[in-house]
C-alpha cells in the first residue's frame, strides 16, 4: 500500500440547499469568491462545453505567493445543474498536468443535495497531495473547500475568512 494520495479523489457532502443553488454556487463568480480558497471564475465565451475558463487569485491570496490566474482549463460538460465536468490546470504547480474535474449533484433526502466531486490527478501525483489535505501549510484540500461551502451555503457564513497575510 503506498503512503501517497490517490490519484483519483472521490468527495461527497450532503448540503440543504437546493440543486440549483449548488450549481450556481460552483459556477458563478460571486460565489467562488466567498468560499474555499477563493477565486473568481470567468467563462469565456460562457458556461458551456468547449469553453476555455480560469480562476483568478484576489489580492490577498496573490499577497501569499499565489499567481494572479489560479487555475485554466476547458469545459467538457455543463448540464444544469446536474454535472459539470472540466479540465482543471493549476498555475501554481504549472510543471504538472492537468487534471480532471467533475461534479454531479443531485437530490437527496427532503430539501437536501448530494455533491460529489471526483478529481482525476494521473498527470499530478504532487497537486494530488495537496488536493488531499496532505502538504503542510497548503490548507485542507478538497475535503476544507467542500466543508466551506457547505457552511455558505446553510448558514451564509463562510468557515472561515482567509487572515491578511500582512497582519
């Protein structure tokens, strides 16, 4: 059994919240902001497949090292708000490759939605680590992003805001 992430990360998380208000809150940019890490994400020419998209660094995460442009990649699949499959290149480790990256949400138990995120990383066995939570100092990868917007989303408060790293 190796001791390194697996390159292929399978997330659920149950959230009360609708389907729909998933699907915007991973895919509209006043969303992406307030949760996670951050990051507004910008479609270009729009949320459908074969468009290229990225997400940018705000000021205070480019402040700790982070690049202005967070992560590119290209739409495969946009089916609202049911899937959404992308490729998903991370600018801060640019010498891996990119990844593959899907949603599925659907309806679970009463006003309840089931995500699930399965992250191929065959092409980055080191972003793999830190998508798991496991590189120190890099945050809790997927599994904290999740949680945070499971927070937003119930409670309309983040987990947490991302200290200045001036202070």
């Amino acid at each position: 059994m190796s001791d390194r992430a697996p390159t292929t990360q399978v997330y659920r998380v149950f959230i009360k919240a609708s389907p729909e208000q998933v699907w915007d809150a991973i895919t509209q940019p006043e969303w992406t902001v307030r949760y996670g890490y951050g990051g507004t994400i910008e479609y270009d020419p729009g949320l459908q497949a074969g468009a290229s998209y990225r997400i940018l660094a705000d000021e205070k995460m480019q402040a700790y090292g982070m690049p202005e442009v967070l992560i590119v990649g290209e739409v495969i699949e946009a089916d609202a708000p049911n899937r959404l499959a992308l490729t998903w290149h991370a600018q801060w480790e640019p010498k891996e490759g990119p990844t593959r990256l899907t949603y599925e949400i659907g309806p679970w138990m009463g006003d309840t939605t089931s995500l699930t995120v399965t992250h191929e990383l065959d092409e980055a066995p080191g972003l793999a680590e830190m998508v798991a939570g496991r590189v120190e100092g890099a945050g809790g990868g997927w599994a904290e992003v999740l949680s945070d917007l499971k927070s937003l989303l119930e409670t309309g408060e983040p987990l947490y805001v991302l200290p200045d790293p001036a202070s």
